[in-house]
C-alpha cells in the first residue's frame, strides 16, 4: 500500500464533500449517461463524464463572499 494513503484520502474527502454540498450536478442537455468500460487490468469509463455544476440558491451568498475575499488577498502586480 502507498505510505501516503493515509495523508491523501483525507486531504480528497473534504474538497469533494465540499463539491457535492455546493453544487447540483447535472448531464449537460441532451447527454445520456454512458456507462460503457474500457477493457484492460482495471475496469475503467470508456469514455470521460462530463457533468454541468449549478450552485445551490442558498449557498451562492458564501460563494460570492468566498471570490471578494479572494479577490481582496490576490497579488496586484503594481504593488511589492
């Protein structure tokens, strides 16, 4: 087993907690899900899944504080 397994699961779980919280996910119009597998070792998508992310109405106040902050502690270039 990778040493850092146990540094790495945890460090993925939030983000994507975080993601699936946040967000409503979606096929883009018109997409069937395809759940066709490439053959090999592992079983694996023959083909990527593409999915459409719409924030969740109450969450999108967090959101928009979330970028201004961001915003506030960005670099600007004229100043150093």
């Amino acid at each position: 087993m990778c040493p850092g397994i146990s540094f790495g699961i945890p460090n993925i779980e939030l983000p994507l907690a975080l993601l699936l919280f946040h967000f409503n996910w979606n096929l883009p119009a018109g997409h069937v899900l395809d759940m066709e597998e490439a053959m090999g070792l592992t079983a694996t998508r023959k083909n990527h899944l593409w999915l459409v992310a719409t924030p969740i109405k109450k969450c999108l106040n967090l959101l928009s504080k979330l970028h201004n902050l961001d915003n506030m502690f960005s670099l600007d270039s004229n100043k150093v």
